[in-house]
C-alpha cells in the first residue's frame, strides 16, 4: 500500500528534499547511488543508509539494489510517491538544475511569461529520459501525422525543445532513419533490454552532429533596421546562430526568419532575413523556414 501524504508530510523537510531528489534519479535516470546523494545535499554517508533504508520501506517496489553497481535500480511496478512538476523536471534533465519538490518561489519583481502549452506525460517523458540515459532502445506507440497509431522501436539520444513543443530525436526502425517524434504524441513507452546498434547511435546521426551557421540580419523591408541590429546585439548588422542541423528549421521557425531568396515575405511581424540562404539547402527540416524554396 501506497504511503498517504500524512506520511510523507510527517517527515522533516530536509527528508523530503532527498527522498524526492532520489525518487526523481530512479523515475528520469532509471537509478540512483549513494554517492550521487552524498553530492547533491553535502550530507554524510550515514544520512544516506537512512534515507535509502526509509525510502525502500515506504515504497519496497520501487527500486532494488544491484550488488554488482552498488546502484538503486528502478523496478516495473514503479509508482512514484511525489508529486514531480514537469517545469523543475526539465529544467533538471535539460539544464542541470539541481532538482527539487519546492516551489521556485515568489516572483522578485512583476511580470508575465507564456504559458508551457505543449506539456509531456510524466510517465512517458520519464521512460524517454531513461532510455536516453542507459542507452536502450525504446517501444513506443506513436500517433504520426501522415500514418496515424503505429508500434514503433526507436533509439532516442536527445530531448529537444523547438520552442513550440517538446520531441525526441532518435533513430526509428520503421523508417530506417533518425527522426523527430513529438513528446505528446507518445501514447506509450517501455523500456527494451536491448541497446541500439552502432548505426543506430548518436554519432551517427549526421544532422545532429552538423552544425550550421545562420547569418541572420535585418530584414531588407524594415523601415528602420537599427532598431533590428539593437533588439538582436548584432554586430556590423549581422547576427550569426550556430544551430545544429537537425534543430534549423525549428529555429528559423520560431523566431519567424524569412529564408526567401529574395526577402519576399511581406510581414511586419518577420523582422530578420537569413543572409546566407544556400547554408541550409542540404538541412531536412529547411521545409519549415519560412518562405523557403528549393
């Protein structure tokens, strides 16, 4: 049975803090150690043995110990006992933050900032950062545009945020090629015990491992293109963007670049044009740079 919140409550603070930082390792990494505790909150190796020793008795089917690694592992019954918000996880996985149930606090001053639309299951951005972090390939059932539902193996080595919505680039077997799979669109996901073949790896992802530089400046139809050069800090009128290849269209996407030969696009809302058009005529995702033609 599943401790209720009482229980966890009854616990001190500090307890929370690292029983949820040890949960998160199991859930996102697949496994925790002892030292990766000690690390994270500067505490001796005999808080460690407790908090381990109270977490496995409040929740025995979540993890087990692997002699060999001397590391936690996830078990398949896993069921979390925190409540895990999606904004601290990613800002962990993606950015190195240190991982923490508290709120970030109080804002320090007024504002506003978009809201996060494209929100991930838990459960599957978890399997997703698992099989990433333990290099093993994935079972997923996904919803694709042109194909509907499909069982799928991939082998995903990397989380990316386009700004509008969250995938993962992995290597799929059906398509025999690495692809982008929109995060939402995962209707399941189960770790295989198998790991991808070579041709299946990162490094072998060309258009990962290609990186581009765009050469964005202002627009040639903005009124005044100073005010362009001061919002981007460019430098002689010139902004240049190293982007990984795979990641191009997404940006010139989102930051609405126009990548018409000619500077075709009539809009005061497009206020850059990408200067050096022919860099990304080889890119697969140039089909979403706007105004671009082949």
């Amino acid at each position: 049975m599943s401790p209720s919140l009482d229980e966890l409550y009854r616990l001190t603070h500090n307890q929370r803090q690292r029983l949820s930082y040890l949960e998160f390792c199991l859930y996102f990494l697949g496994e925790v150690r002892r030292a990766d505790m000690m690390a994270r909150f500067d505490c001796a190796p005999a808080v460690v043995t407790r908090d381990i020793a109270l977490y496995r008795q409040l929740a025995p089917a979540n993890l087990e110990l692997d002699p060999s690694s001397k590391a936690y592992h996830i078990l398949s019954g896993f069921v979390p006992l925190f409540e895990h918000r999606l904004e601290q996880v990613i800002a962990a996985l993606m950015q190195g933050e240190p991982y923490s149930i508290e709120t970030l606090g109080r804002a320090l001053l007024p504002g506003d900032y978009p809201s996060m639309l494209n929100r991930p299951a838990m459960p599957i951005l978890a399997a997703v950062s698992r099989a990433i972090r333990q290099q093993r390939l994935l079972k997923v059932r996904y919803h694709s545009a042109s194909s509907g539902e499909q069982e799928r193996i991939i082998a995903p080595h990397a989380l990316v945020d386009s700004g509008l919505r969250w995938h993962v680039r992995a290597y799929d077997r059906l398509r025999g090629a690495f692809i982008d799979l929109v995060l939402t669109r995962l209707l399941a996901a189960s770790l295989l015990d198998e790991a991808p073949a070579v041709h299946e790896q990162a490094g072998q992802d060309e258009q990962w491992q290609q990186t581009i530089p765009l050469q964005l400046v202002p627009h040639p139809k903005l009124l005044d293109p100073a005010i362009a050069t001061l919002d981007y800090a460019m430098n002689d009128g010139v902004l240049t963007i190293n982007a990984r290849a795979a990641n191009v269209g997404y940006l010139l996407r989102r930051w609405y670049v126009d990548c018409s030969a000619d500077a075709s696009i009539n809009d005061p809302a497009c206020r850059l044009w990408l200067q050096n058009i022919r860099s990304i005529k080889e890119v697969q995702s140039r089909v979403l740079a706007p105004g671009y033609k082949d």
